[in-house]
C-alpha cells in the first residue's frame, strides 16, 4: 500500500453556494520509487468528471495513510459538491473511500490541537517553499484565468505536507 497525500483547491468556502466550484484535486502518491504528483483539473474536465477521476484512482489501488492539512474541508466540500450536481452515488463514494480503507491523518488537527495556516506550521517546523500565492489567492486566480498558477499552489501544498510528514514528527502518530 501507498501514502496518499491530498489537497483541493476551489472558489468558495461553501460548496453550496451559487458561485463555489471545486478547480482542482492534487493527490501526491508516495510509492518506493518516490512521490507522483496527479492533479485532475476542472480546466478542461466538468466538476463531476474530476472527482470521478479521483474516485476511480482510489478504487484502483489502496493507500493508506492517506494525509491532509484541513482534509475534514476537503471531504466535505467533495460530498456538498456532489449533492449540488446531483450525484448522490459518487457523495457515498467518498464517504465509504474515508471510512474504509484509508487512515485519513489530517495533520492540522494534530498540530497541538489549534488551527494554523500550512504556511504557519511550514515556518514552525523550518520547512521551507512557501507557495508564491496562499490559498486566499486562488478565487483570484481563477477569475484571471490562471490555471497554471492554481495547479502550482497546489503541487506546492502537496510537497510541503510531504515534507511535514518526512521532516518532523507532526504524523509520528499515525505511522505507529
């Protein structure tokens, strides 16, 4: 089995509203041979067909642990996502992919139990390659139609969430 690390990038806080839209999914696949980073975008592919995309991989193969920084956001926002497009199905995809075989290990809530920005624990823990824009960024982007740029926050976030993993002992826990 593999480690997963997994991030989202969207619109909106709330998947429900008028204007939220989920833009991409970035998944950092640690094998033996090292990290691949996949990102499934809604550049070119409906909201929808990414997060089937995603589903699928899962299905293909097992991860475990699978790390986050605030994954519970992520989680939720894919299940509100799916309920605003009318699947339901693929809603109970995600809740079984995270109840089942995954240890989700969100390391933000295991950061001395207080939020802090990924940015703000990076800087604690002296991990560095701060992203050139911070999630805040990303409504901006997108209106700007800055893709490439959302896409390289978010391999950002996935490498320093690695890098959390492999460099300090915020997931010591789960790797028990």
């Amino acid at each position: 089995m593999s480690k997963i690390y997994f991030d989202t990038e969207t619109t909106s806080l709330n998947p429900h509203n008028k204007e939220a839209k989920l833009l991409t999914i970035q998944l950092g696949i640690e094998r033996k041979d090292g990290l691949q980073l996949i990102v499934f975008s809604t550049e070119f592919n409906t909201e929808f067909e990414v997060i089937n995309k995603m589903n699928m991989l899962f299905k293909e193969d097992r991860f475990t642990p699978i790390f986050t920084y605030n994954g519970l956001f992520d989680i939720l926002y894919l299940m509100g996502r799916c309920d605003e497009l009318g699947n339901k199905a693929l809603h109970g995809n995600i809740i079984q992919l995270f109840n089942s075989h995954l240890k989700h290990c969100d390391l933000m809530q295991y950061n001395n139990g207080y939020f802090m920005s990924l940015d703000s624990v990076c800087l604690e823990y002296g991990i560095k390659g701060k992203s050139k824009f911070s999630g805040k960024d990303v409504y901006s982007l997108y209106r700007n139609d800055m893709f490439n740029d959302i896409i390289e926050h978010g391999k950002d976030d996935i490498m320093r969430l690695y890098r959390l993993v492999h460099e300090t002992t915020l997931a010591d826990r789960f790797l028990i």
